[in-house]
C-alpha cells in the first residue's frame, strides 16, 4: 500500500524528466509521451520482458500508463516551474529509484528466482529507464557514465534481501530500506560518488 | 482474408522503404535485409513482446520474414524506380499503417485486453517499425517529430472499436476503418498535419 | 559437454572484447559490466525473448552473468595484454560465433520450429550481441557494414542441420559445423570478405 502509492509518486515524478529530456531534442508530444512513459516505467518492462513476467504492470493495470502520458504533456506547459522545482524533482527520483528497486526485488522473489538475480531485476527496473530515454534521445547514457542509480539499487535490493533473510517483517524490511537507500542516494548526488571509469585508446579495433 | 492480403501488401512495401533506409547508410545486404524486415514486421515484434503474445508470427510463419528479407534485397537493384513510384509507396505506407492498426487492435482484443490497450497496440504496431528503422540506422527518430503515424494509428483504432461496439460485423467496421483511416492519413500528408511539438531549453540537466 | 565448455570460453572471450568498446567511450564499471554482458549473452537473450524461450539462460544460471560481469571487470586491468593477444581472440571470438551459432539452432529446434527459423535463431545468437554493443556505445554497428558474422552464423546453421538430416549423430555434426564454421569464419577475417553494399542517395525521404 506505502509501496503502490510511492510507485506513483515516483513515476510521475520520472515521467515529468523524462518529458524534459523529450523537450530538448524538439519532440511532439506523442515523443514527449512515449519517452516519459519509457522514463518512468520502461525499466519496469524490460525486466518484465527478460523474467518473462507477464502481463507487464502497465497492460494489466493501464492507468499507470495514462499516469506517465499525462504527466509528459502537463510538463510542457509547467517545464519553468519544474525546473525551479529542481531540488524537489532530485528528492523524488531518490525515492523512486529506492522504491523501483524494491517493487523489482519482490517481482524477482515471488517468481522463485536466485538472489542474485532478484538484485539483477532491481538494478533492471531502476536504472533501466534512463538507459532507455538517453537511447530514443540519442543521448550518450548517463547511467553508464556517471554512475549513480545502478550501484545504489544494487545496495538497496542486497539490504531489502538481507533485512528479510535475518526474519523481519516485510513492512519493516520495506521501511528501512526506503530510508537507508534514500540517504544513500542523496549522499552520492551531493558528494558526486562515482565508480572507478576505464578509459581505453587504441587505434586496432579488436572486434 | 483482405486483410491477410493487405497485410502482405504492406510487409512488402514498408519493407521497400527500410530498405532504401539502409541504402543511405551504406549497409551490406544483411544490413539491408534486417532494416527491411525491422521496418515491415519490427512493430508487430515489439508488440507481441510486450503483450507476450506468443510465438511471434513471423515464427510461426517464417514466410512473412521471406517476403520481407526478398524485398529488401530486390530494392537494391530496383532503387531508382521505387523513387520514382514515390506516390505509389505513399499511399500504400498509408493503406500498411490502418491494417497494421487493425491487426495490432484485434491481437489485444483476442487477449481480452482493456480497448485502451488496444489502442496502445494498435499504435505499437503502426509506429514502432519506423521508429527501429531510424534506431537502427542511427537516424532522428522521424516518428517523435514530425508525427503522420501515432495518432493516425490511435485515431484508426479508435473508430474499428467504436464501430464494433456499435454492432457492426467485422467485415464491416474493419472496411470502414480502412477507407476512413486511409484518407486520414493522406490528408495529413497533403495538409502536412502535425501535433504540438515541445521545445525546452535548459543549461541545468535534471537528472 | 563439449559445447558449455566452449560456451564459457566464448562469452568469456566476447565480454573482454566488448569491456573494451566500453572503456574507448570512457564508460564507469557499471558501462562496462553492461557492455561486455550484452555482447556476450545479449544474442543469446533477444533470441530467447523473440522465441518466447524462457527463462533465459542467465536467468537460470546466474553463473553466466557473473563470468561476464567479472571478465568486463577484470578487462579494465588488462587492456594492454588484451590488445597485445588480439590474435588469439580473433581465433576465440571465430569458435564463438560457431558455438553460439549452434546453440541457436538447438534452442529452436527443441521448440519444434521451421528449419529458416532455426537458421535465424543462430543468426540472432551470432550477431545480436555485437549489434547491441554498438547501438549502446553509440558506434556505428559493424554487423550491419562490414559482413563477417551474420553469413557465417547462417552457413554454420544450414551445415549442422544438413548433417543432421543426414543422420549424422549430434556430436559428430556438432564437430564438423565447429571445424568447418571456424575455417570458414578465419578465412572470411584473412580474405576480408564481404557482402555486397547498398549504396543509395536520394534528397526525397520515401517516409
């Protein structure tokens, strides 16, 4: 219940940046709509599409669907206010990315599947929506640059996981790993965390 | 059964035009022949997938991927005369796009799906081979700018439901459907019709 | 048992190559670890999806994931030694394509589906995995231009079913396809084969 409200907050909120990011290449609004809805609930689809899960959340339940396209178009005519909004949009695509990596986990877990992969299909559901907008925006992929969503959803299902292992209650597994995980996340955006980068030159291609 | 040959009118046209696609990018024939097919049979693919509508139908009907592959191949020593059938090949890009609308429509509808995704189907499989085709070649994804495809595809939807929630037998609405999705879409094109598109400029990336 | 030992040298072999597609666009570790595991088991996994085969392969065994994760890594320390081996995995990037060609074919024929198809699943196993390395580090895919994979996944394919058909048992046609497909595959790198390219100018978009 905490969880499906908090997953609308949070693909409202991707939607509404993911709009955004439509804006700036000069999309009409069908662009701006589907890139939103691939923002906010596109991570969701691929590891729905690579667990087999079906039907997807969205076809099942196609209000969160009408919830992304909405927010897309609302946000061309409020992209000042959420721009001046800016910190506030940061707060919740925290929240969403804890939250999008423990609905993730769960779907992972209830299909019986190792823990390994139950951390796979959270950091799939999290990161995965971003690598799909920078892809149909024909942006260089934040996500793989600058690390700050894939490790810290890692982190986030490994806690989930270890909470419940150790014999607590969903609901309180679920709680901490909501603030632990958005802390952490504030934590890396304002200290810039990174992964270690590799550069590589080389005149030979090897493939 | 029109359908079914409408169908194989459209694969075989859409596939034409990827075909010249990769022909601008230079690509050998196995480039070709996966932009072809990409473009004429992608839409359908992303649809089944997404609604798991399994085995996709080329699968389960491998002549479908023939015909595509075979068309593309033939474009290359036919480049010349497809544009100067250019007027052909809008109109029956017109004609592919209501019965893609069509069939994308009555495959949700078989699953029992919500008609508004039905609609979302119906759209999938009209746009989204275009939108693999510029993916694929690297191209500004002509699709989410200048929009001729997406709401033609919604709007053709729309109408085939109505109709057969009306009472109509399905000879009948899907006729309509294609006479009044047809000239639709060849208005747009005269009248150069498009969406709102959203322009956004900002120094600061949200995300 | 022949063939998963070869297996994991090939996907081992695949994700170092793709490790160092990642660092030549200054990807962090989480680009890396995506790139190397998309260019080794991504061919497998659209196959799968585009099948409808599940679960897939690294979802059953994670152990895959883990192989090609930890060889993307363990890359980032030894780029030069790679580069300085580049003989050797040429030879192991060619056994590969023949495993991953013949396993495509077997996923397929165990699911009962048309010879063409069963040639097009090696295909997608062969190919898919370099075809996703470009489209996510923004390169113009290679597959597509300069043709030395897509053939030869198809040659090899056509070959183990003829032996098959012939009455051959699996282990010997298994082994004939891997020394025929690896000659054929050396001698395409040495001779520089390639297919035809279609070169096509036009100022008129058909679309």
């Amino acid at each position: 219940m905490l969880l499906s409200t908090l997953y609308i907050v949070g693909i409202t909120a991707e939607a509404m940046t993911g709009a955004l990011a439509a804006g700036k290449q000069k999309m009409d609004w069908f662009g701006v709509m589907l890139v939103a809805s691939a923002t906010a609930i596109g991570g969701g689809t691929v590891r729905d599409i690579l667990l087999g899960h079906y039907p997807l959340g969205w076809v099942e339940n196609p209000q969160f669907l009408v919830i992304t396209c909405v927010a897309g178009v609302v946000t061309t005519g409020l992209a000042k206010w959420v721009v001046k909004l800016k910190g506030l949009f940061i707060r919740l695509d925290a929240l969403g990315l804890i939250v999008f990596s423990i609905i993730g986990t769960k779907v992972a877990m209830s299909m019986g599947l190792h823990p390994f992969i139950c951390m796979v299909s959270a950091l799939v559901t999290g990161a995965f929506g971003g690598l799909l907008r920078d892809l149909i925006c024909r942006q260089t992929p934040l996500v793989l640059h600058k690390e700050l969503y894939a490790s810290i959803a890692l982190a986030a299902s490994g806690l989930y996981l270890t909470l419940l292992e150790l014999g607590l209650t969903d609901i309180v597994a679920t709680s901490a790993t909501l603030v632990v995980g958005y802390l952490l996340r504030m934590a890396a955006v304002r200290f810039k965390w990174c992964l270690p980068s590799f550069h590589f030159e080389s005149e030979e291609p090897l493939h």
